[in-house]
C-alpha cells in the first residue's frame, strides 16, 4: 500500500501487515500513521419521512420541516400519540369520576327509598303494622307495653299491655299461638 510522509512528503510503499500501525519515515525519521486496509465507515444516509408518516402527523397537528428523518418524525408520532391517549385515559377517569357520582346519588336515592318502605313498620303505629303485615299477606299478633314502666320481666305482675292481631286471624288463633309461644318459650 502506498503511504505518504506527512513531513517530508516521500512516496513510500507499506506491507499490509503493517495497516494501522505507526512506523518511522526513513528519509525524516517522523512519524508515519500506516492506514487500516478496513475502508472508513460510509456516513448512512437518513431515510426521510415517508409520505404517510409526514400525513399522519400532519392529522396530529405536529409540525416538522420538510427535510425531516424517518426517526426523527417517527419520535414526533409517538410523543403525539402518547399526548393524545394520555388525554384520553384523563378524560375517561373524569367521566368515569362523574359516573360513579351519577351512580352513588342514584344509589343512594334507591337506597332512601327502601328504607322509607322498610322502615314504616319501625316508625308505624301498632295498627298500622299489623296493616302492613296484612298487606304482605303475614299473619301477625302484636304485644305492646310501655317500656318506661321499668318492666321487671321476672314478675310481669301488674304490667299493662295490649295485644292486637291481623284481620285474618281471630281470637281463638290469637289464643293457640300464644300458649304454643309460652309453651315453647318454657318449655313446656
């Protein structure tokens, strides 16, 4: 391989197991650098954008300058398309913020509504209990005292109370179920 001296400027040849080495010029004595036999990397040339590329970003509004790299425009996309679902997930979360409220004030309104209907027998007059067991088609007998007496349950004596039943029953049902209660209750 053919080598020129940087200093003095002499022709000289090389061996090739010398390529990449350093040797000493024999008319100046300097330094001589002995090449690679290994060609210098070609610089790749960048693709440019694709057409579709540079349309896709355009429907993304990105701006880009005509001269633009496949990479570089392609780096452009995903940030914009990352950006764009970003948004997308926040805006599902905040509907999926006001759904959930839609559903917990619905919920919520259900939810009054049936303990207005099951809490009428808690907040009803004995008679309208017993109506509204009737209405359901329960046969009940309703035994009411006044708590503030201080009942002493070990001797009922003298404790007033009332006993009231459903319309579908009559006074001798009142009375069977009643001794079968005591009955059970004493085990008798």
């Amino acid at each position: 391989m053919n080598v020129t001296c940087g200093n003095c400027g002499v022709n000289l040849k090389a061996k090739d197991e010398l390529a990449g080495k350093t040797a000493k010029c024999p008319k100046c004595g300097c330094a001589i650098e002995i090449p690679s036999l290994v060609p210098p990397p070609v610089k790749a040339r960048i693709p440019l954008a694709t057409e579709r590329q540079k349309e896709y970003a355009t429907s993304l509004d990105i701006e880009f300058p005509p001269d633009i790299s496949r990479k570089e425009i392609s780096d452009l996309i995903d940030a914009a398309v990352q950006k764009r679902d970003d948004e997308r997930f926040r805006r599902l979360d905040e509907l999926s913020d006001r759904e959930s409220e839609a559903w917990q004030k619905l919920r919520a309104e259900i939810l009054a509504e049936l303990d207005v209907e099951d809490c009428r027998l808690s907040k009803a007059e004995p008679s309208q209990m017993l109506e509204e067991f009737g209405n359901r088609n329960r046969g009940a007998i309703l035994i009411s005292f006044d708590w503030d007496d201080g009942i002493d349950f070990e001797d009922l004596t003298g404790v007033k109370f009332s006993v009231e039943f459903s319309d579908d029953m009559d006074e001798s049902n009142v009375g069977s179920v009643l001794r079968w209660v005591c009955i059970a209750m004493l085990g008798r």
